[in-house]
C-alpha cells in the first residue's frame, strides 16, 4: 500500500495511482440551462433526456423517462449521451448524494443530460466507466464531492468541480475485474433486499387486517354477527355498537386543535405537536419545535396530558399517536387535534381503532381540500365507525 494523498482515502495498493476524472476523459458537458430544455419541450416519445432522478449511486435508474423532439435536439447536440457514458449528478441532499454517478445503458438510443447532470465520455484503454461509476458511490468519492459542494440543504457542485474529483485508478484489467465482481454482488444483495421489502409490505398487510378485524369483530370467532349499517364495516358482534368519536371522548377536554400562529422554533419553550409528529418515532420532546410561554398561555384549552391521543388533520390526515408521560403540559398547533379519552375507554384499544382501516376510510371520506387536505373537528367529532362493545 501506499499513500493516496487524499486525506478521506488513506492509503490505496501500490500499484494504483491518483488520477482526476479529467484526465481520464476524451469529452464533458453538463446539461442546457435556461429556456433551453424547459418542461414544456417534453413530447411523449423521442430523445431520452436523463435527469437527476435518473442517476443512481452506481446504477442507471430508467423508469421516469422524459422526452423532447428530435427537432427540439438539434439545437442540444452537444449535451448528447451515448451508451457507456458516466453520468454525474451535480445536486444532491440527505437521500440523494450530489456526485454520485452511472453507467448509460445499453440500448438508451439517442440521449441528452438535463442542467445538474454532467456527462463524461472515459478513455477506451484507460477508464472502465463501471468502475469509475462504483468509486463515485463510495464514501471516499462522497466526501471529494461534499468538499466541493455549495449548499446547506441541496449541496451543488459545478462541472469543472466534477472534472477535479479525484479518481483511484488501478491498472485496466483490474478495473474491469473490480467492476465485474461490485455488479455481481451488488446485485445479489438488490435481490435480496426487494425480496426483504416484499416480506415487510406482506406483514404490515397482516398487521393491517389483524387490528381491523379484532377491533370490529372481536377476538370471538363463533361470536353472533349484525350488520353494522356501515358499509365499510360490515358485521360486528351482537353486543357491540357504533358510537361518535366524541362519545368516547372527556367531556371537560373536548376535541380541539391547538395554537394558529405558534411563530419561530425557541429552544426554550413549549413543545408543540405539529401534523407530521403524530407518531411515535416523532412523539418525544427532543423532535419537536417550541413556541414562546407566552404564546402558549393563551390555548389552555388544548394543552396535552400524558395518555391523550393526538391526530393530524391537514396534510397528511389520520396519523395517531399517544402521547407521552414526558410531553405532559405540551400543546398542538392548528394541524394536529387532541383526543382524551373518557375514564371508561381504554386508550391502546381507542388508538387501535383509529388506525384501522375502516375508521381512516371514514376519516379519508371526510376529509376536504384539494391542495392541501384537511379535517374540520365537526367532521372529526362525528366520525361514527367507533365501534365498542356494551357494557
């Protein structure tokens, strides 16, 4: 091994030596700015235009394909992309690594790069773009390109920032093999990890129709049936009813939503439970923003106790979560409404029931808006597929 000279690579086998990806090019571009390649040119087939969504850490992702004319393209020529080209993103955030690269397929037909994205034509003898595409998904590569970028939330690097990126570079034939190795194995494990996803999507499901069925039905098999006179219900147990949500609900702590203007986060405040903190990842005081004392003192009426239920409703309406011990003397904001259950109902089974399907299809039919979605507490208090056995 010998020094790389690159403080995030350390050391590389001695045979290897440090090469910028410019050296190792015939050709660049980035992709057409401006009024150039607009939106509106896109045509339903034609010359692939590769954008950022295409480009994977180490793969060519092709299912969101665009389009312009082959008219429209003859005033791009130079952005073109051949099979075999590295692609570049140069934009990327928490998800998305800017810098990170692919190898155009085989069979892309006539291809142009977007603005962000840049192409780079390797050296036949010298560069297998593979390989090339596989370091630029390391971590190594990540940290070359972070060092360049511009950006706190989107971090962008320019093309002449991807032609100094700095490129590992073991003998040809290696390349080829490190190359053929990464695309076996990588795939192998791609496989592997659909075919976990698709285990996870069957047990969710399973969860999904457990909870629906024993809060509508019970845990009783051979329990007498009625129709429920709600559709999306149907039967329940004899003994049980439909109630409205707010039957369940403290009369002295009505269901209410919180603060209107709860104004910039302060450290030392009052947590306040927004719409998309309604679960329980979100749920702690350490994820929340903060709004002044002040502010809060003047919505007593919704503050939170540890046990209540909060539900979102606007954006992404429905989500249920229990409230912690720890967020005792928080509050809402306008998004997100407080549900606190009545002595007689148990809280994990109201909690249930709320997440089940049929009461979030009931939820989802009353729900209005279409921008942004939102449920009225009107809606919200008579939401009537509850369904609780007799006592």
């Amino acid at each position: 091994m010998k020094d790389s000279g690159v403080a995030w690579l350390g050391e590389i086998p001695a045979g290897w030596e440090m090469v910028r990806l410019g050296r190792m090019t015939t050709a660049y571009c980035d992709g057409p700015f401006g009024s150039a390649l607009k939106s509106s040119h896109y045509v339903s087939e034609g010359v692939r235009v590769i954008r950022l969504q295409n480009v994977g850490a180490g793969e060519f992702r092709g299912g969101d394909a665009a389009f312009i004319s082959e008219e429209h393209f003859t005033t791009l020529g130079r952005h073109e992309v051949r099979q075999g080209d590295l692609i570049i993103a140069g934009l990327g955030d928490d998800r998305h690594p800017v810098g990170r690269a692919c190898v155009a397929p085989a069979g892309i037909g006539r291809a142009m790069v977007k603005a962000d994205c840049f192409r780079f034509r390797l050296h036949e003898n010298r560069a297998v773009p593979a390989f090339v595409s596989w370091y630029l998904a390391s971590d190594a590569a990540r940290s070359d390109a972070g060092a360049q970028g511009r950006g706190a939330t989107r971090v962008r690097i320019n093309l002449q920032d991807a032609v100094r990126l700095q490129i590992p570079v073991p003998p040809f034939e290696e390349q080829k093999r490190i190359a053929a190795f990464l695309d076996a194995h990588t795939t192998t494990i791609d496989t592997a990890i659909a075919e976990h996803e698709r285990n996870l999507d069957l047990l969710a499901e399973r969860r999904r129709t457990l909870v629906s069925s024993a809060v509508t039905r019970g845990l009783d098999p051979k329990a007498p049936m009625r129709d429920s006179g709600v559709s999306w219900i149907g039967p329940i147990p004899a003994t049980w009813n439909i109630v409205d949500l707010r039957r369940l609900v403290d009369p002295s702590r009505p269901i209410t939503y919180g603060i209107v203007l709860p104004g910039e986060n302060v450290a030392d405040g009052v947590p306040i439970v927004k719409s998309g903190d309604c679960t329980p990842e979100r749920l702690t005081p350490e994820r929340l923003h903060r709004t002044t004392r002040a502010i809060e003192a003047g919505y007593g009426r919704s503050r939170l106790r540890g046990g209540d239920l909060v539900i979102s409703i606007r954006g992404t309406v429905g989500l249920v979560a229990l409230v912690p011990p720890s967020l005792e003397g928080a509050n809402l904001t306008q998004d997100a409404a407080r549900i606190a259950p009545t002595a007689g109902t148990d809280t994990g089974w109201l909690q249930h029931v709320l997440r089940s399907t049929p009461i979030q299809i009931e939820i989802a039919h009353r729900t209005v808006g279409a921008t942004v979605r939102g449920l009225n507490l009107r809606e919200l208090r008579n939401v009537s597929t509850n369904v609780r056995q007799f006592r």
